[in-house]
C-alpha cells in the first residue's frame, strides 16, 4: 500500500475510534438515569448484533471503519424494526459510536 494511502486509512480508522470513544463515553454519562441506560444498552446490544451480520466475527479497524459509513442510517433502521411500536430511535447516532466501541474490541488488529 502506498505510503499516503496508508496514512488517510490510518487517519481514518483513528478519526471513527474517537468517534466511536465519544459515543461510549455519551452512553456511560447516563448511568444516573437509570430508565434511559438500560434503554441504550439494550439497543447497543441491537447494533452490536447488526454489527455481528454486517462485518462478520472476524475484521480488521479498517474494515471496521468502512462499515461505519452511514451507520446513523442503518443503526436507526435497526433499532426502529426491533422496536416498531416505540418511539423513534432519538439517539441512534450515539448508540451506533457505543456498538462499534465494544464491536472494535474484537478486531483482529485491536490496541487499546
């Protein structure tokens, strides 16, 4: 791989796991709100397992963060169909950062 292509993959994989970190910490900032973390972490657990469909068991950050791109979109799909009488998914984007967060944790190039 050329050397600048390198560098904007790694720049990105770096620029989703911040993303990723701020969406985590977002969910965790809720804990004094009971009602409202257990709803998150539940839907966490929606898009880890879409995550699980989406890129398989096995991948790479980079792969990772390709998967990201338009995952607000696909993230609020997946919430809104495991929960059709509820209300729309209001925090789909920070639910998504906190999935791929955890989701991260077991890729095959993964360093805290």
């Amino acid at each position: 791989m050329a050397p600048e292509l390198l560098y904007c993959v790694s720049m990105d994989v770096e620029l989703a796991r911040q993303h990723w970190q701020d969406g985590n910490r977002r969910v965790e900032a809720t804990r004094a709100d009971h009602a409202r973390y257990i709803r998150l972490t539940e839907q966490v657990d929606v898009v880890v397992a879409g995550l699980r469909r989406r890129v398989g068991q096995v991948f790479t950050l980079a792969e990772l963060a390709v998967a990201y791109g338009g995952a607000d979109d696909w993230a609020r799909e997946l919430l809104e169909d495991a929960d059709p009488d509820g209300p729309p998914a209001a925090e789909a984007g920070t639910v998504a950062d906190a999935a791929f967060h955890l989701y991260a944790r077991g890729a095959t190039d993964y360093r805290p």
